[in-house]
C-alpha cells in the first residue's frame, strides 16, 4: 500500500523518520492493509450486529448474549492449548505429517464431544428453569463438534499459506451476517440466530476441508500416534490452565449478570460490551506488525530494545485512552444512536466499560514481551488474578450497583490483571515501563520526541 496519502496526516519531523527507515515503512505499510482489512469486517460486524441488538430487545439478546458467554468458559476444552504446539509440530516434523494430522483430528474432535456434553450439563443444574436458555446454549455448544477445522487451519499455518484459512473465516463471516439480515427481514426467532452460529462453525469445517482438498488433491489419512498426543498434551497442559482462567476473566461477568440479574439488564450490559470490543482488532494489529521489528532490537541492543518497547506501550496506550474518553463521554449519544431509547441503560456501562481497552491494549503488548523473555508462566498467573478477582468484586458489586457495578468490577479486574507483574521479580523492569506509559507528563517534554526522532529507534 502506497505511503504517500499519509503525509497528509503524519507529522513532518516523523515523516522525515518514515523515510530514512526503510523498515519503518514495511511495518506502516502492514499495518495499513491490515487495518483495512479489520476495518472493513469490523464495519459489517458492526452494522449486522447493532441490528440484531436492536432487532431483539434488550430481554431476548440478554438470553443468546447468555448462552454465548456460557459457552465460552468451555472454549478452553474444546481448544486444549494446543495451537501453537500444533503448528510447531507440523514444521518441525514434516515426514510425520499424516500421523501429526490424524492425531489432532481425533483429539480435537473428542475435545469438542467433552465439551458440548459438559455444557449442556451445567447449564442443565445453573439455568434448570429456562428451556429457552438451555436450548440455545445447547445449539451454539455444538459447534464444539466443529471446532475440528482448526486443525486444517494449523497445517496451513505451518506451510505459510494461512491466506486460505482466512478466505474460508471471512466468507463465512460474510455469509453469516446476511442469514442474520434475511433473519431480521423475515421476523424470525431468537433459536433461530443460534443455529446460524451453529452453522457458521459446521460452515468453516467443511469450508477448509473442500480448500484442503483443492491445494493439495486429496486428504490426509487419519493415523493416530499416542505418543504424539501426550507428548503434545504433556506441553500443552499450562497453557490449558491459562485458557481456563482467560475464558473465566473475559465472561464471567456476562454468566454472573444472568444469574443474579435478569435477561434485560444482561442485555443492556452486553449491547455495551459489544461496541466496546469493536476496536480490540486495533492494538492487535499494531502490536501484530511491530513486534517483529522489537525482536529484531533485541538481537542488536537492549537498549534499543527496551526503547522501541517504551514507544509501543506508549502509542497504543494513550490511542486507546483517547478513544475511550470520547465514547465515555458522548456515550449516551452513540447508545441512543445506534441501538435507541430501549438501551438506555447501556450507556453509563460504555462509557466505563470503554476504559477496559487500554487495560486489554497494554495486556496484548505485555503477553508478547512475556513470550519473548520466556516467562510465560506468568501470563497464567496475571490471567489467573484476573479471573479471581472479576468474580469476587462482581459478587460484592452487581447486588448493590446492578451492571454499572460489573462494569466497575471488571475493569478493576483488567488493570489488575496487566499490573500483577508488578510482583514478579522478573518482568519488574517491564512493569515499570507499563507505568511509565499511562504519565501524560513525558508526552510534553523534549526529550521525549528527541528518543522518537532518533534514527536507531
């Protein structure tokens, strides 16, 4: 993507950076067409998704937001932490490939049984009285069956041509938002938006089986290898428990509300939650395209390092506290707006909910410094604390504030959370440079813009 219609837009003294740094312009050009690509799904998501809220009512989209947030604890199951493994195997071990294949495919696909029967259990004893909300958690639960298709999706990742699983993902999202429309139009019922979430997860499946087949005319048999399965399982089993409590920490507040609440303030709480993860694609993206240039850094200089790391966590924090003061304080206006009167009740949640989004920016960021200074088991730690204390101050809060108290007590959570490595001796450096990012002081000194004028950086 051409560079030049940024100049419009982009600062001369950092323009004149842009073009001394060949590498600089790799990383804004990716982001670029990145951007846009999440822009544009992030515009449909967002047209089809209000007018489903608006189309249901606060009361109906607290039952499917309900079941879709129950469903998610279990996700942790259905993907047994084994992505990265997955792929890791495929590249390292080649000539094993049918066996690596069929290993995961069994695997997955009882991973997905386990978790369809444990949901569907559970939400049996939690919501015994509510047949509507224990037939639409059972639909979308089936899509665990489904979730089989991630492993067509790590063999593409492992040959570099994940081009085809995104092809598959985003006709399927296209495709889902007009059932969702032709829905709307024909005035259909709540069950039937859950067996178009059911559908587009068996749609993704056969959709990557039939792109399998065309890349590399046939597929592969099913061989299974145990050995292979534990000694996956045997690596994968902490980042299970760090999906456990990621899973926890990002729905439990949902799952709480409908339990102690009702439907319609559920619904209200989570029309609020929907706008404000709208633009979670941003920080990743950002951090997605710079972080390579960060590795790179550290290779040369940790001083350099440490420097680019400082610029990244300062962008993407004070980009994401400017938005949220915006949608916090015009939150009303965009609530009327885009989902009317009958939301009222979700705009004081938005417009403390929104700040959760420097929280989850800084979170991104510091999961990937973690990753490279291999102290991954304190991204299950953080997660964990977070999950923790989510729960607890939702049980003191939603009693006595309703959901503007949730949406206090998983902020808090998040901060918390990102913070926690604070405590360990390890990432204190980095927690440091997390503080360091939220003082708007530095932003009006010169110093400040001499480190980001320096060729180096």
């Amino acid at each position: 993507m051409k560079l030049g219609v940024l100049k419009k837009f982009i600062p001369q003294f950092i323009w004149r950076k842009i073009e001394k740094n060949p590498e600089l312009q790799k990383i804004i050009a990716n982001i670029n067409w990145l951007f846009l690509d999440k822009v544009v799904q992030m515009l449909v998501a967002l047209f089809v998704g209000v007018w489903v809220i608006r189309y249901l009512g606060p009361e109906k989209y607290g039952m499917l937001s309900y079941a879709v947030a129950f469903v998610s604890l279990f996700g942790f199951i259905a993907n047994l932490g084994i992505d990265g493994i997955a792929v890791r195997e495929f590249v390292k071990k080649p000539k094993e490939k049918e066996r690596i294949f069929g290993t995961l495919f069994v695997l997955k696909f009882f991973a997905g049984i386990v978790a369809f029967i444990l949901s569907l259990i559970t939400v049996f004893f939690v919501k015994s009285g509510d047949t509507l909300v224990f037939w639409l958690t059972s639909i979308i639960a089936l899509g665990f069956i489904f979730k089989v298709s991630d492993v067509f999706d790590f063999w593409f990742q492992s040959q570099v041509k994940s081009k085809y699983s995104v092809y598959v993902r985003s006709g399927v999202n296209i495709t889902s938002g007009l059932l969702k429309i032709i829905l709307i139009l024909m005035g259909a019922s709540l069950t039937a938006f859950a067996w178009v979430l059911l559908l587009g997860s068996a749609t993704t499946f056969f959709g990557m089986v039939v792109v399998f087949f065309l890349i590399d005319r046939k597929l592969p048999k099913i061989k299974i290898d145990w050995n292979i399965a534990k000694k996956m399982l045997h690596d994968s089993w902490p980042l299970i428990l760090s999906g456990i409590a990621i899973n926890v920490y990002m729905k439990i507040d949902q799952v709480m509300i409908g339990n102690m609440l009702d439907n319609v303030l559920l619904g209200n709480y989570s029309a609020a939650v929907s706008l404000s993860e709208a633009w979670y694609f941003f920080p990743t993206i950002i951090v997605g395209s710079v972080f390579p240039a960060i590795i790179y850094a550290k290779k040369c200089s940790e001083n350099l390092y440490m420097k680019r790391l400082q610029l990244l966590y300062d962008f993407i924090a004070w980009s994401s506290i400017i938005l949220a003061g915006l949608v916090s304080f015009f939150s009303k206006n965009i609530v009327n707006f885009l989902y009317g009167q009958q939301y009222a009740q979700a705009a004081p949640v938005l417009a403390i909910y929104i700040w959760s989004g420097v929280a989850i920016a800084l979170s991104i960021a510091n999961g990937k410094y973690l990753v490279i200074e291999n102290l991954t088991k304190i991204v299950f730690y953080c997660a964990l604390s977070g999950a923790v204390i989510n729960i607890l101050l939702n049980f003191i809060f939603i009693p006595i504030f309703g959901i503007v108290g949730s949406s206090v007590a998983t902020l808090i959570s998040y901060f918390i959370s990102v913070f926690m490595v604070v405590f360990f001796k390890d990432s204190r450096i980095n927690a440091k440079m997390l503080f360091s990012a939220l003082v708007p002081f530095k932003l009006f000194t010169r110093a400040y813009y001499r480190d980001i004028m320096d060729d180096n950086i």
